[in-house]
C-alpha cells in the first residue's frame, strides 16, 4: 500500500488512503495521532493532496479528474 501526502507545518499531514475500500484525503493530526477523513469516494490512487500557500486549504485531482 502507498500513500501520497503532504505535510503542513502545523504538524497536520493530508494523505490519501484507499485502506477502507475507497480512495480518501485524510488528515492526520501528528502531535495527537488523531484522523479526520476529508472526501467520500472523491479521491482516487493517483490523487496528491497538496497545501495552498497560506497553509489553510488542500487540492487535489480525484476521480474522473475533478479537482
């Protein structure tokens, strides 16, 4: 299994994850171990979260190209 993710420097990752059947963007809070699941079924294996420039929102290309 693969992930892609990116880093804030906060200390949240976005990662995507297709470990429950589904491909998500997911958060993980670093410092407390916590998730937070972002998309339903948007994402897809080849999707990159990637942070906007003042760290406050995540794109990123999902299925059937949507970003």
């Amino acid at each position: 299994m693969s992930f892609n993710y990116s880093v804030r420097p906060t200390g949240m990752i976005a990662y995507t994850s297709g470990r429950e059947g589904q491909y998500d963007i997911w958060l993980l809070h670093v410092q407390t171990g916590s998730r937070m699941q972002l998309t339903n079924g948007l994402a897809d294996f080849f999707s990159e979260p990637v942070w906007s420039g003042d760290n406050r929102n995540i794109a990123f290309v999902g299925k059937n190209q949507i970003v």
